[in-house]
C-alpha cells in the first residue's frame, strides 16, 4: 500500500433524473459502478481515498464552482496524486495547471482513444503529469506529444469464487449491452435466423437494464457469453466486459480485437470470432462441446483473476508512476497545443448547454459564468451569444426569449447540413480546396 492521499475525480453517481438532464442530454447519464471499478480498488492501492463527484456538485454549484472547489480540496488534503477519470470538460485546463503548481501529480484516465484521441485526449496531454490509455495504438501519438504514457487492459468487474465441479447454466447464448450499434443487431439477427436461442439484456433488448449482481448472474450461467468490440465510428477495440465476463467466470465468445492475445490465450481461455459466419460456427462447436467450453471458462476466470482486476489495474500503473518519479527525472512539461477552432467548438458547445439549463432554470450566476466559459473557447458560437443576451435580460422577457432558440436551433442545424456539403463540394476544386486549407490553419488559437 502506498502511504498517500489520492483524489479521485469522476462521476459516481447517475443524475439522469434531474431536472437539468433534459437540456443536457447524455451528460447526466451513468452506468459504470465507478464505485467498484476505481474507489474500493484505490483503497486497497493508497492509504486514503477522496472521491469527489464532478457531475453531482457541478449541478449544484456550477461549473465554476465545481474547478474552485476541486483546488480548493487540493490545498487542504495536498494529495500526492489526483486521478481524473476523463469524460467530457468538467474540468479546466487551468484547474490541471494549478493543481500541479501546488505540488500534486495529476493522472489523467483516458477511454476510447480508439476514436477519442484526436478530437479529445491528446489537447489534454500538456496539462497532465501521466496519461493512462487502453489503446495500444495510441501510445505513439501520447509519447509524439512528450506524454508520459502508460498502456493499461480496461479491467473491469468483481472477481467471484465459484464452484467447478458444480456449474448452473441457465442460458444457452447471452448477449448484455446496449442496443445502439448497427452490427451489434446484425450479428444478433444472424444468430436468431438459425433459431439459436439468445437471450439479451441492457438498453433496447427485451431483457431490458441489469444490475451488476444480475450481469454476473447472467455471465456465471450462460453456456456462451458474446461480446462485441464495436467501439464507434467503425473502430474495433477491446472491451472491459471481456474481463467482467472471465471474471465472473463466465466463457466468453469475443468478436476479435487487436492485441487481445496479448491478454488472453485465444483457444484456451477465451474465443474469438472475426465474422458474423465465424461466430456461428464458434457457438454451433461450444454449445455441443461442454467440457471444452468449461475447461476455457474456468482458465479464463484464473487468469483474469489473478492478473486483470480492478486492483491488478490500479496496481500496476501506480507501480509504474512510483518507479518513474523514483528516478528523479521530472522531464520537462510539454509544449502547449494550439487548439483549432472545431476542436475549441466541443468545449464550447458543453459549456453552451450548461449555460442553457441554468438559465432556463433561473439559475442566473451559474448560467452567465458557464455562457461566458463557452464564449471564451469559441467567440463565434452563436447559440451562445443569443444565451449571452437572454441572460442580460429582464425575468419577465426569458421565457418568450427562450421559446425563440427553437426554430433558431433547428435552422443551425440545416445550416451546418448545407455548410458540410459545400465544403464537401470545395474539396473537389483545388483552387477553393487549397484556400479552405489555409483557412483551417489559421483558426487556430493559443
């Protein structure tokens, strides 16, 4: 155990409920037991634990408020590390900025670098002392920019004991996820037309949600686990329900994904498919070679316990950080980025909504300073200065004010339609294509 405080920064709880959720959608929502996969697991890793619930208190004290607050814990507890579990921009570059002047390391968790580094991941790099990621192929980008960067397997779930000799099965093929990706109901679709019984569970199935004592039911019981390794944007990466399932001892079928043999023996602790007709084969083969099957579910569940879970995660990039500061060589921060202006727009955009819900809400103070964050990163978004005046404006004239943003919205939208298909269309005249391109390097900001 290390004899230290750490912070953990990061969601813990599902606000979808609220009020304010309807003009924020998606940002309120929650569905990873963070509580398991990082909190329990740090206290066993770190002498002591703060959790401080960036979604939660940003409802409450705004965005503002929530960076303040989060500096001012750090100047009172004066952790060693703060762990920011990466979502989307509750926290500010400039909080990162003092947090490190007053002494702390700050580790910045990553997810989906798959699709996520270019627009996301990488603007945080010089802000950050470590950088944790899951996707190998990203660890070139991270060191390209001068991040320390340390390649983790996405371990999530609660090791169990379970009894071999004495094996329940009460499904034949389970599928658990959301129902929110194309091919993951193509692969299903292919799996019903050959009247193989499947039973799925999460958003959109007919099984509907599942807790997590009931995803372990299911894992633990089903003859054959299917996971799928879409991640988005037509990119295959590995998923933290490969560990859930072995370690609920479960077997596990996985759409194949790069490097997962590094992790796992292919054959002899998990199996793998890299095609819908692959799959098929695969579930026809282990429905009717039970000995098999369980002899891969039971060296699968060894080795995930033994190696991949949430502590084993935790251990070893705070093992690897202790071992990299014992050196003594700090190394220089890296260079700041220049932002370009569609990826300032995202911020921007956040914010913007923020500002919105607050506003509407007759929360005026936090509405103004959430707007004024959203200008400072795009002074062209218009959605945000409309907001700007409403927020100037008396009480009495808001709601009338508001009820205009609507068609306002639904005009930006098709705007944005033409504007992508004529820059679509410039691209295929060199003259307006070169200047588009001059353009874009311009809009830049420091």
């Amino acid at each position: 155990m290390i004899d230290e405080t750490v912070i953990l920064l990061s969601q813990l709880e599902d606000c979808s409920g609220h009020r304010l959720a309807k003009y924020i959608p998606g940002h309120l929502e929650f569905n990873t037991d963070i509580d398991i996969y990082f909190r329990k697991p740090l206290q066993q890793v770190f002498s002591k634990v703060i959790a401080y619930d960036f979604t939660k208190r940003m409802i409450e004290i705004g965005v503002k408020g929530v960076n303040e607050e989060v500096i001012g814990l750090v100047r009172r507890e004066h952790p060693k590390y703060v762990l920011w579990l990466s979502a989307t921009y509750e926290i500010l570059e400039s909080t990162f900025d003092i947090i490190r002047e007053e002494g702390s390391i700050v580790v910045g968790w990553f997810f989906d670098d798959e699709y996520r580094f270019a627009h996301y991941s990488k603007w945080w790099v010089p802000h950050l002392d470590y950088c944790v990621t899951f996707d190998v192929e990203a660890l070139p980008k991270y060191k390209a920019l001068g991040a320390r960067v340390i390649p983790e397997l996405c371990c999530e779930g609660i090791p169990i004991e379970r009894d071999w000799s004495n094996i329940e099965e009460k499904y034949d093929v389970s599928f658990v996820g959301w129902r929110d990706k194309a091919q993951r109901e193509q692969y299903i679709n292919e799996i019903k037309k050959r009247n193989i019984p499947v039973h799925l569970f999460g958003r959109g199935w007919e099984g509907g949600y599942v807790s997590t004592e009931e995803m372990i039911d299911i894992f633990k019981t089903s003859k054959i686990n299917l996971n799928f390794s879409m991640k988005g944007s037509g990119i295959v990466g590995i998923q933290g329900r490969i560990t859930f399932v072995c370690l609920a001892g479960g077997f596990l079928l996985t759409e194949y994904a790069t490097d997962i043999e590094r992790y796992f023996e292919i054959g002899k602790e998990i199996a793998c498919f890299k095609n819908a007709e692959e799959m098929i084969e695969k579930i026809t083969y282990y429905l009717n070679h039970d000995e098999e099957r369980r002899a891969i579910a039971q060296a699968g569940w060894k080795r995930a316990t033994n190696e991949y879970t949430p502590f084993h995660m935790l251990s070893r990039v705070f093992d690897e950080i202790e071992k990299d500061l014992a050196t003594g060589d700090r190394k220089t921060y890296p260079q700041k980025l220049k932002m370009p202006i569609w990826v300032r727009n995202s911020p921007s955009q956040y914010y913007f909504q923020w500002g919105k819900a607050f506003l509407e809400e007759g929360y005026d103070g936090l509405g103004k300073d959430a707007i004024a964050l959203s200008l400072s990163y795009n002074p062209y978004n218009i959605a945000a200065r409309y907001y700007n005046i409403i927020g100037s404006a008396p009480a009495f004239m808001r709601p009338p004010l508001c009820k205009l943003y609507l068609p306002f919205r639904v005009a930006g939208k098709l705007c944005t339609k033409v504007l992508i298909k004529l820059l679509g269309w410039a691209d295929s005249i060199p003259y307006l294509r070169n200047l588009k391109q001059r353009t874009s390097k311009e809009l830049h900001y420091s």
